[in-house]
C-alpha cells in the first residue's frame, strides 16, 4: 500500500465511501467505522451547526451525511427509522441511534472547547430537553430559512461526508 493510500485511509477514518460517488449504499453503510451524524440537509440551521461542529471536531471523529442522501436513507432503514424522518438529526454510532436532544448532546460530549459542558443537559429530563429542541426544529426554516437542495459544503467538511457524489 502506498504512503499515500494510508494516509487518506486515516483521514477518513476507514469510511471508504469517500472516495468513490458510484458505490452501493449499503456498502458504504457497511463499512462505517465511526460515529455518523445525519442531519437535514436543506436545513439552514443544521448546515451552521455542522460547520460549528467540524470546527470543534478536531480529531475528525464524526462523519456526515444528509438525511436526504441514499446513505441516509440507508442508514435510516438499518435503524427501523422512516426514510422521510427530517424532524431530528440522528446520530448513528455502530448498532445505537439517538435523536433530538440526546444526539445532540452525545455529540457535544465528543467535541473539543467548551461543548462537552452542554452534556450536563442530560440532567434534564428528556421530556423537556426534547420540547425545546421540537420548538426549535418545528421554527427552523421560519427563522433560519431552507435552500431548495443541500449545498455543497467546502473542501474541508466533504472530507468528512460518508458519500463524494459531490466532487
């Protein structure tokens, strides 16, 4: 194997999907080996707060993918969840799943800086952590708008993405 290879082996964390757009979804999905965050991809507010979170994600240990991608959709099914499930992002991690609230905070627990913090947030009950993040969800297009398709991020988060059809 050349350096090269390995190198971009490490970069992707083992998610091959990333280097080629033509590959089956499930094979993509079957050969995850980090934890995945889907989130709507038409969504203004969900597109910042993955730029946020790369930012915070020095170690590059999440990947990503929009709910609406055929891995997504792929991802969605393998957990029993609706393929048209846009209400929540979900984070995927090996067999588990989680929504609203506690992948949100799951995932700022994995983050650098001050995020970790917010996972205190567990203290309270999910009930009313989930309100409040249903209240924000069911009013983020009003205030934070929506693009008719998911954009295509810059260099730096496509690295990230399970799928390239985006190159």
């Amino acid at each position: 194997m050349s350096e090269d290879a390995g190198e971009q082996r490490d970069r992707t964390g083992g998610d091959s999907g990333e280097t080629d757009p033509d590959r089956d979804p499930a094979e993509i999905a079957d050969e995850i080996q980090r934890p995945v965050l889907l989130f709507d991809g038409v969504c203004n507010l969900c597109n910042r707060s993955l730029r946020l979170l790369v930012k915070f994600d020095d170690t590059g240990h999440f990947r990503f993918a929009p709910l609406q991608s055929p891995v997504g959709r792929e991802l969605l099914t393998r957990h029993g969840l609706d393929q048209d499930y846009f209400d929540s992002i979900v984070l995927i991690d090996g067999d588990d799943y989680y929504t609203k609230s506690e992948a949100a905070l799951r995932v700022c627990r994995e983050l650098d800086g001050p995020l970790p913090l917010l996972y205190a947030l567990m203290a309270v009950p999910e009930g009313v952590r989930d309100r409040v993040y249903d209240f924000v969800g069911d009013h983020r297009y009003q205030v934070f708008g929506k693009k008719e398709e998911c954009p295509v991020p810059d260099a730096e988060l496509r690295r990230r993405f399970l799928e390239r059809s985006l190159d």
